[in-house]
C-alpha cells in the first residue's frame, strides 16, 4: 500500500543551524564590535522589492557588514567565503539583502531519480539523499536567554547550539533558560516557489525547540509516495505552474497526479527517460496568508555565480513569537548559509552576535 512519508516537516525544522536574538523591543546592549547599521528610507517609495531579481540602487546608501562564513557543523569541512549584508527601513517594513557567490544554484532537496523502466513501478524510483536546498536564515533575540554560562551577546549562535540530547530536549537549537529567537528561513526551493521565508521562534524553557508560528499553516508539502521498496512521486507539475520552472518546483493548484498515467515529464515534454528529476516537495498556496506564519516575504536570485536574497517584514507584527522592531533600538542577530548541506551543517561565524541598528 502507497504511503506518503511525513518526516519533511522534521527536514525542514532542523535545517536552520544547530547553533543561534533581551527586552521585547530593545534586546541587549552590549557591543559585539561587528554592527548592521539600517538605512532610513526618506520616501517609502523607494523601498526595495523583494519580488524583483533587480538589486536597485537604494541597497548602495546602507552601509554592508561584510562578514566570512566558515563551516560550522561536527566534521563539516568546506572554503570559507565573504557574505555581505545590508539593511533598509521604511516607515512600516525592514528589508534586508544577503548576498554571497556559490558555484551552483540548488533549488531541490533530496529529489526523486528516474532509473528507467516502467516508471510507475516504485522499484525505478530513487530518492538522492545528498542533495539540499540553498538557503539563508536570520535569526533575531527576542527574549534573552542563557545556556549554563553562554549568552547570545558573548557567544552568538554557539549558545543557542544543543548537538546533544539530554533528559530534558532532543538535538535542537535553543536556549536552557527562557529566552526567545525569532527565526527567518529563506528555502530556495520553497522561498522561489512561494515568496515566504519560513517564520519561526527557537523557544527555551519549557519547550526547548524550534517552533512554527503556526503548525497548520505549512504549505510546503512532501511529494514522495513510499512503495516499500522503492518510491513514486504524490505529483508532477500541470499547466502553468504558476510560471515556475518545471524542473525544480510543482505549483499544487495545477498538479497533475503521478499515479493517473502521467506518461509525459512536464519538465522535458519527453517521455520518462532515465536520469528523470522530480521534486520531493510540492508548494500549495496558503489558505490564509495573513497568518503569522507569512509574515517574512523572501526571495532569492542567482546570476553570475552569485546569490542575492532579499527578506521584507513589517516592523511589528501581532505574534508574540516575533522580534518587534522600532526606530532607535537595536537588536542582537545572527544568520546562516545552507550551502546545498545536510540540515546539521551550514556556513556562518560562530561565537559571535552582530548588532542590528535602527535609526
């Protein structure tokens, strides 16, 4: 009998870093030494658009902070490279632009391989395992929060980092006291399909994980079916597909389901060939999109070997999981790069927070 796996949902928790913002609106004062300094938009018509592969010219009136990402993960080796980000702010959003060079564009995580055959015997289907999502996380403090003698000030992401599990938490990212960290997740494969990035909040005691702002509101949806041996995929991409590329994303309102005879890759118009690529996800459009969990509008463009990755937010927000930015404060951050690694791995500079500036 067909089964869908249900473990996506755990993928996708975990694959912000192991590791990562102390009043409400004005977290910690301390000086980290490395500061975001946020430009102030004299007209909110000319904020950025984080729906546009242009990097306009207001990006060049915020000062970047220009930091090196390094391999953080037990064992994980690779180059280290420059990662620059700037900020902006209007009268109602902060945007922020991330941008770094990466050899190659990864859209898909964990796809399905075609061996060739019949392709609706699962025993032709492979999942590749070795493959993730590019991705950019930020991650902001709320609510200050302490591990034995680590804080966020003094350690940055290292104090959030529970690689361990212990009688009171699984492996995990979060604080040992109280505190609360609003996480920003932009998927390339999920963030280009939809616009969002993912919302969430690292909650400690008593909780000690890492929280969506609403469970139900998940839109990113596995598309593997599990023949026990072998796969098939739930769906392949129909019609439009909300003009997506084929190959890397399948839009659900125009879906067609695999099982029906689909004879036909929509990403080549061919019939199934070996070497064949289907997503292992799917994107389905949300319900309620002025739920919470949509408040972080996110997109990610790759050209020249290099990705640009713009977020936009309201300053406040209703949800108690999220960071409230004002004008005059500042507030502790970290991020992370997912460099087509496996969710315990990823690239950023540990030991360390960067202070956000709002003029």
């Amino acid at each position: 009998m067909h089964t869908i796996r249900t473990y996506s949902v755990l993928l996708i928790a975990l694959s912000f870093f192991l590791s990562s913002c102390s009043s409400k609106d004005n977290p910690s004062t301390a000086d980290t030494g490395s500061t975001l300094q946020s430009f102030k938009l004299a007209n909110d018509g000319d904020a950025p658009n984080y729906d546009s592969p242009t990097t306009e010219a207001i990006w060049d009136s915020a000062t970047p902070l220009v930091l090196t990402a390094a391999p953080i993960g037990d064992g994980f080796t690779g180059n280290s490279f420059p990662v620059t980000i700037r900020s902006v702010v209007s009268s109602q959003n902060i945007y922020f632009l991330v941008q770094y060079d990466d050899a190659n564009e990864n859209y898909l995580q964990q796809p399905l391989h075609f061996q060739g055959g019949d392709p609706h015997d699962g025993a032709n289907w492979t999942i590749d395992k070795t493959t993730y999502e590019d991705g950019v996380s930020l991650i902001f403090e709320s609510v200050a929060g302490t591990s034995g003698a680590k804080t966020f000030p003094t350690d940055g992401c290292a104090m959030l980092c529970h690689t361990t599990p212990s009688s009171n938490w699984d492996k995990g990212m979060f604080s040992e006291s109280i505190g609360r960290y609003d996480l920003w997740h932009w998927h390339a494969g999920k963030g280009n399909a939809s616009g969002y990035a993912d919302d969430k909040v690292s909650v400690g005691n008593p909780n000690f994980a890492i929280q969506k702002d609403d469970d139900n509101a998940e839109i990113y949806h596995y598309n593997v079916i599990d023949d026990s041996p072998g796969y098939e995929p739930y769906l392949v991409a129909g019609g439009a597909n909300k003009s997506l590329d084929k190959r890397y994303f399948i839009a659900e309102e125009s879906a067609q389901t695999f099982a029906k005879g689909v004879s036909t890759n929509p990403s080549t118009g061919a019939p199934w060939a070996t070497g064949d690529i289907v997503p292992s996800f799917s994107i389905a459009v949300p319900t309620a999109p002025s739920n919470d969990y949509f408040d972080v509008r996110a997109k990610g463009y790759y050209s020249g070997g290099k990705w640009t990755v713009k977020f936009q937010r309201k300053l406040g927000t209703t949800s108690v999981n999220d960071v409230q930015f004002a004008s005059g404060n500042q507030y502790l951050f970290s991020f992370a790069i997912h460099n087509n690694t496996a969710p315990e791995d990823h690239f950023g500079v540990a030991n360390k927070s960067f202070k956000l500036m709002i003029p």
